[in-house]
C-alpha cells in the first residue's frame, strides 16, 4: 500500500489498516481487543476507522514483543 497522506490524520478501515501493517484484519481486531489499538471513530459507528499512526505504533510494538528472547 503506498501512502502520501498525513499519518496522524489519515483514518484507515480495518481491512486498509491490515494490509499497511502487513497482517490479517483478524490481526487488527485482536489488538483492538487487547488494547493496543484503539478506534478514532465512535464505538456506534459501524465501519471502525484506526488512524494510521496508531496502527503504524501497534505494528511495531508486536513485532517487537515478538523479537523477545528469554533465558532458560
């Protein structure tokens, strides 16, 4: 996906947020669930809208989370 907008007040579908962060919808509605999304519409709206920054935030803390290693 290629992008010329203003990260912080670009608002992306569920399905535009997922293919920039390079994941499943599923993926971007589980960190919305866990609390490392947040919607920037209203909860009645019916077509959620992420801005592009959050995702762009969320996709670099899970993959960073994801790097781990831990000590035997």
């Amino acid at each position: 996906m290629e992008f010329d907008g203003d990260l912080q007040t670009t608002l992306w579908t569920t399905a535009q947020a997922a293919e920039a962060a390079g994941v499943k919808p599923g993926v971007i509605r589980a960190w919305v669930h866990r609390g490392h999304l947040k919607r920037a519409n209203s909860p009645l709206s019916r077509v959620p809208k992420y801005r592009a920054i959050d995702v762009v935030k969320a996709e670099k803390a899970t993959r960073a989370r994801a790097r781990r290693t831990y000590a035997a």
